[in-house]
C-alpha cells in the first residue's frame, strides 16, 4: 500500500523533494506519437512555463527540473519561513494568481472596513492562514503544475480523461549528498536517454537554463541559486559552487554515457570532495538514483531519523551511501 503524502512530506527532517509525473500508459503525450508520427514537443514548454511562473508565486524554490516527453522531474525545496513572513495582503495576491478568492477576503483587499466584524474576521483570518499554508504545500504546488497542462491538452485532443498517471512521486532527499546526487541525476535525464549530447543542449532543463544564464553573467530568478560555500549560509540558496555544480553535471554525463562522441579523464569534481563521495557510489547514484531510494534518499544516519519520524519499519537504500 502506498504511504500517505502527509506522511512521506517531513519538513522536520527535510525541505528538499525530488518529485516525478507521469504521462498515463508512460505514454510519450509531451513526445512524438510514434503511431501518428504527430510531434507533441512543444507541450514540453508549456510544462517548463507553468514550472517557472509556479516558483514566483508558491513559497517554494525549483532547485532541478527535466521536462521529458512522458514524464517531469522536480527537484523542489520548501521555504516554510517565507511563507510565515509574508502579509496577509501578500499572501492574498500571490493565490490570486492561481485562483479567484471568496468575496470577503476581496473586500478586505478593497479595504472595506464595513466587512470586518468579528464573525467575518475570523473568517477572514481562517481562510489566509488556508491560502498561507497552500503556499508551502508540495502537494498544492504539483496540483498546480499538472492540472491546467491535463486540461489544455485534454482540449487540444478534444477528449477527456486522465494525462497524468495517478498522483505524483515524491522522494525526501534528506542531506547534501541526497541533493547533490538527485540534481545532477534529473538535469541528466535528457543524455541519458540520448535526447541531447551536451549539458547545454538538453531542452527543457534546469541545466540548461543555468548554463544560457551564466553566459550572460547572472542566474536564472526563477531557480535556486547557488552561492558557492557554507559561509553564505543562505536559507534558500544552495551551498554549492555553481561551476564546480556544471562541470560535475558534464564529467558524470560523459561517464554514464560512453555512446557519445569524444572522451574526457575521468576527474573528481571539487563538489565531490567538499561532500565527501565515493566516485563508485557517486556514479551508481547519478545513474539509477530512483531505483536506488524509494519515498526518501540520504546517509544512514539522515535515514534512520527519517524513518523514525515517519513510523516506517524500513526504507530502500540506507546501504547505499557509504
């Protein structure tokens, strides 16, 4: 039996989440229909522009995404603090982005103080602290992503009916080293397949859009940024050096896929030492990182406590980080 979302979410142990959708049948619906010969590519933007408009206005951050023909991986991160910080004038106009709100909470926005007595400011009061929590919900957010690319595309097909496969995926990635593993493991999803040869030509990535935004001397707003040591200590950046993130995507890309042109020495990325991974287990990970963990990914200990919080008798891959 699957476990319950409420359970598989664990903002004590972790704000970090890798998750995954899935066309229906694994059906290549963002892809060429290999029947018909139809191409559905460009959905794929669709999908990468709902993403992005998403990490504006929920209180959590894209760290990866890889927006293939059948499925999409995300890596997020919950930035539960912001979501605390905001207004309540703030947090009304960020949902109203998403959706129409209830007539009082739009007089209050009016700034109608006849609409304030008690009984409607309870109200009033309930109904943010719902919108509030919506802002930091993964589950909200992935509702948010999939639910207007099904009904777009449902009416492009003329049909209706289900286009994602069931529920999302989610797995927690409990330390650095889950992160670090997971990211490079989604941005690599289009070479790995043999989509693309290169980092920089892999469409519809995080990479990518890292890679274009460097050339032009900064990074992309709408993703996690780096900031290159634990100095920093930013709540949401990632405490990682940026290049040394590239050229670990690059080395592992060339390493999981021999088919490609060219070869490069195998080298140790700084970010490889500063984390402290083995190479064999590194290239295990960034290869077969979903089979490898199940509902979580992390070291033994990050594991142990995770497990323990969430009430499970066991978890795939505590043996995996060494």
């Amino acid at each position: 039996m699957p476990l319950a979302r409420k359970r598989q979410i664990s903002l004590i142990d972790t704000p970090f989440y890798h998750c995954v959708s899935r066309c229906v049948r694994r059906a290549f619906l963002c892809g060429e229909d290999m029947l018909t010969g139809k191409s559905y590519e460009y959905r794929r933007q669709w999908v990468e522009d709902r993403l992005l408009f998403l990490s504006r206005v929920f209180c959590i951050d894209v760290c990866a995404y890889a927006v293939m023909s059948n499925h999409t991986h995300v890596v997020l991160h919950v930035n539960q603090d912001e979501a605390k910080q905001l207004s309540d004038q703030e947090v009304i106009i960020r949902w109203q982005k998403l959706h129409k709100t209830t007539l009082l909470v739009q007089q209050f926005m009016n700034d109608d103080s006849e609409a304030t007595d008690n009984a409607q400011q309870i109200t009033l009061d309930a109904t943010i602290a719902i919108y509030r929590r919506r802002l930091f919900d993964i589950s909200w957010f992935m509702r948010e992503l999939n639910e207007p690319i099904a009904r777009q595309a449902n009416a492009e097909d003329n049909c209706t009916g289900h286009f994602w496969e069931g529920r999302f995926k989610s797995q927690a990635l409990l330390d650095e080293h889950a992160l670090a593993a997971c990211m490079v493991y989604v941005d690599l999803n289009p070479i790995r397949v043999n989509m693309a040869t290169l980092p920089e030509t892999s469409k519809h990535t995080s990479i990518q859009r890292r890679i274009l935004s460097l050339k032009k001397g900064y990074q992309p707003r709408a993703l996690m940024p780096f900031v290159g040591n634990h100095a920093n200590n930013k709540p949401s950046a990632l405490n990682f050096d940026l290049i040394d993130y590239i050229q670990l995507v690059e080395t592992t890309g060339r390493c999981i896929a021999p088919q490609k042109s060219g070869t490069i020495d195998i080298t140790v990325s700084p970010i490889l030492r500063r984390l402290g991974i083995d190479e064999s287990h590194w290239l295990t990970l960034s290869q077969c990182f979903e089979s490898c963990f199940s509902v979580a990914a992390g070291q033994p200990q990050s594991m142990n406590r995770y497990k323990h919080h969430t009430k499970r008798k066991r978890i795939l891959g505590i043996a995996v980080f060494p």
